[in-house]
C-alpha cells in the first residue's frame, strides 16, 4: 500500500519544470542560442523559435518573423534542453492531414475537376513534434470551450501518468527525454504544423 504514495511523490517530483540556471550560467546558454540562431537566419529556410521565458514562439525565415504566436501555457517535464539549435524528425498526429486519393483512370466531377489543395484549416491544432536528441514538444489548442476543455483534460490526466513513467524509462537506458507541453491559439497551432517540415530547425529558451 505504501507503493502508491511514493510512485507519486516520485511524479511530482519528476514532473518539474526544467529551468535553465541563473547568472553566469544563463548568459552563456542564450548568448549561444544567439549564435545559433544567427547561422539558422543566414539561410532561406524557415525555423522556429520557442521562448518560454516570454511565453512567445516565433516562425522565423532569414531571421525575420513570418509570425508571433502567443503562448497561453506550458510545462516541461525532464532533462533541460541544451543550448543547440534541434531539428525535427517528425511531425506525429492521429489525424494525418492528407489530400482524397484519385485511383488512375478516375474522375471527379468530370470535366470541371480540380486538385484539392490542404489549407489552414485542414491541419491539426493537436500534435507532437518529435526532434533529434530525445526532445519531443506537444503543441495543443488553448481552450475555448467545452469539447477543447474537456479534450485538454484528459490529455492532461494521461501526461500526469505517462511523462514521469517515460521519463523513467528513458533514464532506465541512459537516453536523454525532453517533453515540452505548449498552448497555443488552435490557428496558430495549425499554422506551426503548416509551417515546419522535416529538418527544420528549433531554437528552444527555456524560461
């Protein structure tokens, strides 16, 4: 019976955020990110900028942003990221945006057929981005009303339970684990979906 409390000490404990030191310590870290971002904006390929700190993130391209977006919440759970620039791996989503296949030899609508282009609106607003050196970062809708609220709630009950066990898990193995959960507007959330493909960069200033 006595499991039961310490597994969840254990949880609040682990469930922390990770911070990024003070001082000194915390000069050098962003003073590199800077410079990191610096080579990042020397090419036309577009990054992304989280600051935690600011409770802001960023879609930038030659260093300029392409849009502000504002965070209504976040939580880290884990290791503290490293003064680097990351790079995505994956974008993971149940409901995979994707065009309606056309099996060769069909139509549609016949002579006044048209190829269906994705939109704003047609990607997801609930995701992980999965980056290189164990770092993954859940992009979910602020709430707004009953189905996101409640949506968020149990999506919040299962990262109570599941971080602390992955974050186990993963040192169990001598693997890094970085989980960084962020509210955004749900069209900015889609909008960050939208923006990022694989190989982009991300620059992370933990608060």
């Amino acid at each position: 019976m006595m499991r039961l409390p310490i597994i969840l000490l254990l949880m609040a404990l682990i469930a922390g955020p990770a911070f990024a030191g003070d001082g000194e310590e915390r000069y050098i870290r962003e003073n590199r990110l800077l410079e990191e971002e610096l080579a990042l904006a020397r090419k036309p390929d577009i990054y992304f900028v989280f600051n935690l700190k600011e409770k802001m993130a960023y879609i930038k391209a030659r260093g300029i942003p392409l849009r502000e977006l504002q965070m209504t919440g976040f939580h880290c759970w884990g290791s503290p990221v490293a003064g680097a620039v990351y790079r995505l791996k994956k974008k993971s989503t149940l409901f995979k945006p994707d065009r309606e296949t056309i099996k060769p030899g069909e139509s549609k609508g016949k002579d006044n057929f048209k190829i269906e282009a994705l939109e704003l609106a047609d990607m997801p607003s609930r995701y992980t981005l999965v980056l290189d050196g164990g770092v993954q970062i859940l992009i979910r809708p602020s709430t707004e009303g009953i189905v996101s609220g409640a949506g968020n709630i149990f999506h919040a009950l299962l990262r109570f339970f599941s971080r602390p066990l992955s974050m186990l898990w993963h040192a169990s193995r001598g693997k890094p684990y970085t989980a960084i959960d962020v509210a955004l507007d749900k069209n900015d959330a889609r909008a960050v979906y939208w923006s990022l493909s694989e190989g982009s960069g991300a620059i992370i200033y933990l608060p």
